[in-house]
C-alpha cells in the first residue's frame, strides 16, 4: 500500500472464511474482501441452508472486525 496509501483494495481470489486467512488479508491492508463458493457452497445453497450460510455470514464478519479491532 506504500505507493498508494489512498487506495482501496477489494481481493477476491484467494480469501477463505478463516480467521486465519481474514486476519492476513486486513492486516495487509485491504479495504474489503470478495468471496463466493468458500463462504455459499453449493451443497447448501442447493439444500436451502440458509442457517448455515447466515451463521457463516455473521462468523466471517466477526472475524474482520476483530482483526481490525
């Protein structure tokens, strides 16, 4: 981010729903992070789960706000 501090980074490949993999990318610097088959697998789209894919939601947004404490 050096060159461009007024940047905002959106990265789309390579962002898993881990703290781990969440963590790394905010402290990296991005602004916000794409995901699509990680965080809505097919299987439970398919099956209509939407629990799980509204609890994983909530999981990963918890995960950003604390590695940006």
């Amino acid at each position: 981010m050096a060159p461009m501090p007024w940047s905002k980074l959106m990265v789309t490949g390579g962002v898993e729903p881990t703290r781990e993999n969440l963590t790394a990318w905010v402290k990296a610097g991005v602004f916000c992070v794409g995901m699509g088959s990680k965080l809505f697998p097919k299987d439970k789209v398919a099956a209509e789960d939407w629990t799980y894919v509204t609890d994983k939601c909530k999981e990963v947004l918890g995960y950003i706000a604390e590695a940006r404490g």
